[in-house]
C-alpha cells in the first residue's frame, strides 16, 4: 500500500506542477495577446462611433473639454420680437398686459415654445395656476426638444413647472437630451435628491479629463495614443492642433467579451486543457489499476492463507476420522480373538461393530479419494437412466439401519416409483449418505429425520430434514465450498468435504443441491434431478 501512496503523492504533485506551469504560460501569453487586441480595437473605436469597447467618449478643444459640455453656454438674448412684450412683462411689471402681447407672438407662428413658455409664466404671476400648469404641460408635450433662452429643453423645464415629472428622471438618465453636466446634475438632483445616476459619470469623468489628463506635449494628428487617468485607462488622439477626441476603455467589456473571445480563439481552454485533464486522467488510471492490482494480491494472498488453514484443519479432520473406525476395529478384533468362549449374541455384536466400522472406513477413504479425483480433473460419472426411487429406498434403508442403532427414527415418504432421471448409482448413494450423515452429527438434541422423494416441475426432488442446529443465512452460500466448516460448530467429527463432493455430484447429473435452513428448527437439504426429457432438452 506504502509505494501506491506514493506513486499518487508523486502523481499528484507532477499533475499540480504541469497545471501551474501551463497556467503560467498560458495568462502571459494571453496577456501580450489581449494587449494588441485592445490596441487594435481603440483604434477601430476611433472609427466606429459605437464600438463597445468606448465609455465616455470626450472631445476637447483648445483644452477645455466641450464633449460632454460640463457647463451650457451663456444665455441668449430674446429675439427683438419679445422686446414689448419683455417690457410690460419686467420693467412695468403687468403680467396682465404682457399676455395678449405674448399670445399675440404665438399667432405669427415663429416662436411658439419660448411665447408659450412667458404665457405660462405670466398666468402664474397672475395667480392663474391651472391655467398655467396646462401651458406648461402643452409645451411640454409639444415642443420637448425646443429651448429656452437658457438652452434648457421644455421636455424637462416645462414638465418640471407643470408637475409632470413621473418617468422624467429616467429620460434624461438615459441621455434623451444633450445637457451640459451642470444641467444634468441640476435636473436630477431636482428630481430626486436621493437618486445617483451612473449618468452623471460621464460629467464626473469629463470633470477630472478638465481638471487632470494632459496629453503629450505634440501629439501627431491621427496616431493614436493611450494614457492612464486615475485607475482608468484613455485612448486619445489629436484630430488637429485645437481638436482632441478620446475615451475610456471599457475594462468590462475586455475581460467579459474579448478575453473569452480570445481564450476560445487561441483554444487554450480546450486544447491545452484538455491535454493535461487526458494527462491527469491517464495518471488517475494508472495509480487506479495499481491500486486494484494491490487489493487483489492482498485478497489473493489472505485466500491462499484461509485456503492453507482449511487444508491443515482437513488433514488434521481426516486423521481424526480415520482414527475412530481404526481403534474401534482394532478394539474389537482383539476382544474376538482373545476370548474365544464369548456368547454368540455378544460375538455377533462385535462383529457388527466391526463391519460398522470398516464400512464408515470405507466410505471416508472413498470420500477422500473422490475428492481428490475432482481436484485432479478426473473424476467421472457411469450416468444412466432409470427410476431413482427403489435405489435410494435402497440407501436409506442400508443407512437408516445404522442411524436406527445410534438411536435416529428417520421417518420416509418415499414413492415406490419416481420419473426416469440420469444417475451413478454410487454417486447418488456418497450424495445420499452425506446428506443423512450430516443430518445426524447437526442434530443437536432432536432424533428425528426425514426423508422425501418427490417429482414436480421436470424435476424429481430428494429431500432431508432434520430439526438440529440449523445454519445461519450467511453461511448457508458457504457451506458448499471445499474445506469449509462453519465456525463453533458442537459435532465433532467433519473435515469440510461432505457437501463440496454433494454439489460436485448434483452438477455432474445437471441438476442442484439446495438447501433451506433456520437457525436452531433444523434444515432441510434437496438434491434436484431433471427428469430425463428435461434434462436431455437442457443439455443439448
Ligand atoms: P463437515 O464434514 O464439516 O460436516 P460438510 O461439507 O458436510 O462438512 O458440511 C459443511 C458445514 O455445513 C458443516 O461444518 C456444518 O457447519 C454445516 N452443515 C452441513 N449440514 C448441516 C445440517 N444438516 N445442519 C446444520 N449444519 C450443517
């Protein structure tokens, strides 16, 4: 595990070094890049009156900045025309006479807005305010874009006097008419006091290019030149000696749509990128496999050990088998020939142990050689076709007998006829007697088995029940492999082989052996032929 954790220390450290590296390169590169591009784009912008990458676009002339116009020029004299009427108005000070003179203005039809703007004035000074506010709101709506001798539009002023303001604020924010700064923040502040406009930057930024921006000394007509002006950046450039024209560069504009512009185009998000994601993928792979390569030696390495452990508890399981039979025989056999003068009941007792014996002797070395003929590959079945039933009556009766002595009542259903199914018979008999012999040694206190036979759905079904012990849900899938004896198990005697050789068995006639089992109510094990039709269908 140690040298995999490194290899993915060292993995990750070269993978973070590349990006860094390749971030660096990358951001120089696109910086000399951005660069031009932006000087390229001023230059356009110079041409193309609405490039966006101009904000606040000025012009200066003989230094005083006229675009935006900060202040309005002076304020005009009235046309001659109104000079009567200006008369009565202001110096005598009659409203009254003022205002036919005024209308009568109106009727020649040249100075509409600035006649009905005195009109409106003088119905105030006459106290005839809804009169007033009418002309001015007539004004305001007919003439918005007409001045006043102080160059202010009616759209504003008149709207302002007849009280009209709703939506007027946001008009002259969004430039609807050409103001000087001063109006501008006059009106809006007029408006609403509260309110800021980023309108007013444009004057605020046109202030401090007054106040602060000196170009270079003789800038060349036409070339274009740049200059910072606090934190903002200026492109400027000299149309003649008195003229100046320039902007601010708009920086959102570069870093939200030309750099992305640029990085797709130079394909450094995709290109690059991508070759150091493919590289940190392959690397990811690779440390991956060694990992899983890593887990699977370990997995190996404790199931070669298990494997060894089992194989010991077999040979030391087997011996331990052997050795019973052996004595018994042995024990008895010498009782025989010692006392010759035994009763024949005692002597026929003897003798029965001993064949017993020799017969549970038989059966464990046949077992073990099976076993290790199925290990080899060489284990084979004489399959052949009948009816299974008087056969394992056969078994059970020979085994039940035994079973009968040590004190079992097995219990059988058995049909005397079953459909024709494939068996060795001395294969099903090793099955059989597995099974019955497992029975007993998990019996726990009970001391009944019983067996059934029965066919259903293609099959024919040999069952064992017993009411022992029982086998736990986890184990029961384990149960069946070689060598595996489950854990605190009471009986002796068992070395782990008895159900790996059934399931061998069972799939060798294309059938399963099942089982079902509860945990202290007992369990019950089915061998599962297919009957002949079946199982010729199954196999071909
Ligand atoms: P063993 O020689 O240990 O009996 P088997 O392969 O015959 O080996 O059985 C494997 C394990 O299955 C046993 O150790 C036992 O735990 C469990 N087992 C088998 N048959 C029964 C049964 N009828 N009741 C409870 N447990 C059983």
């Amino acid at each position: 595990m140690a040298p995999v954790c490194g290899l993915l220390w060292l993995g990750l450290q070269s993978f973070e070094r590349q990006r860094q590296a390749l971030d660096t390169l990358t951001a120089e590169k696109l910086d000399t890049e951005l660069q031009a591009r932006t000087t390229a784009a001023a230059r356009q912008a110079f041409v193309d009156k609405t490039h966006p990458i101009a904000r606040d676009r000025f012009v200066i002339e003989q230094g005083t900045v006229v675009t935006p116009a900060l202040r309005a020029p002076l304020p005009a004299q009235a046309p001659p025309e109104f000079a009567e009427a200006e008369r009565l108005e202001l110096t005598l000070g009659r409203p009254d006479l003022a205002l036919p003179a005024y209308r009568a203005l109106l009727d020649t039809h040249r100075w509409d807005a600035l006649a009905s703007s005195r009109i409106a004035r003088c119905l105030s000074r006459l106290g005839r305010t809804t009169e007033a506010r009418t002309t001015w709101r007539t004004l305001a709506q007919s003439h918005p874009d007409a001045r006043d001798l102080s160059h202010r539009p009616f759209g504003i002023v008149a709207a302002i006097e007849a009280g009209e303001t709703q939506g007027l604020y946001e008009q002259i924010a969004s430039g609807r008419w050409v103001i000087s700064g001063e109006q501008a923040e006059y009106f809006l502040n007029t408006l609403d006091p509260v309110r800021t406009s980023p309108y007013l930057e444009r004057f605020r930024f046109a202030r401090e290019v007054q106040d602060k921006f000196r170009p270079n000394d003789s800038p060349r007509p036409g070339e274009v030149q740049t200059s910072r002006l606090n934190d903002r950046t200026i492109f400027y450039r000299a149309e003649n000696a008195d003229r100046l024209t320039g902007f601010a560069l708009d920086q959102a504009w570069v870093d939200g749509t030309l750099r992305p512009e640029l990085e797709r185009e130079l394909g450094m998000t995709s290109r690059t990128r991508q070759d150091l994601w493919l590289y940190g993928g392959a690397l990811a792979l690779v440390l991956l496999v060694l990992s899983a390569g890593v887990l699977l030696l370990l997995r190996d390495i404790s199931r070669e050990a298990r494997v060894n452990r089992l194989r010991s508890e077999f040979v030391s399981g087997v011996s331990h088998e052997l050795k019973t039979p052996i004595t018994l025989i042995r024990l008895y056999g010498e009782t025989l020939l010692r006392h010759r003068n035994l009763a024949d009941a005692e002597r026929d007792g003897f003798y029965r142990i001993i064949t017993r014996e020799s017969d549970r002797l038989g059966r464990l070395v046949n077992q073990v050689l099976s076993f290790s003929r199925v290990e080899r590959g060489d284990q084979t079945y004489a399959l052949e076709e009948g009816d299974p039933a008087p056969v394992l009556a056969g078994i059970v009766k020979d085994y039940g007998e035994l079973l009968a002595r040590a004190g079992f009542s097995v219990k059988c259903s058995l049909p005397t006829s079953a459909p024709a199914v494939r068996f060795d018979a001395a294969a099903l008999s090793q099955a059989v007697v597995n099974l019955l012999d497992n029975a007993a040694k998990y019996s726990g206190e009970s001391r009944e088995i019983v067996v059934r036979l029965q066919a259903a759905d293609g099959c024919v079904t040999f069952e064992v029940e017993d009411h022992g012990v029982g086998i736990p849900p986890a184990e029961q899938s384990r149960i069946f492999e070689r060598f595996y004896r489950a854990p605190n198990r009471t009986a002796t005697g068992g070395y782990g082989l008895g159900l790996f050789m059934v399931r061998h068995i069972m799939e060798a006639h294309g059938g399963r052996a099942e089982v079902e089992s509860e945990p202290g109510r007992g369990s019950r094990f089915r061998l599962v032929f297919p009957v002949v039709s079946e199982w010729a269908h199954t196999a071909s």
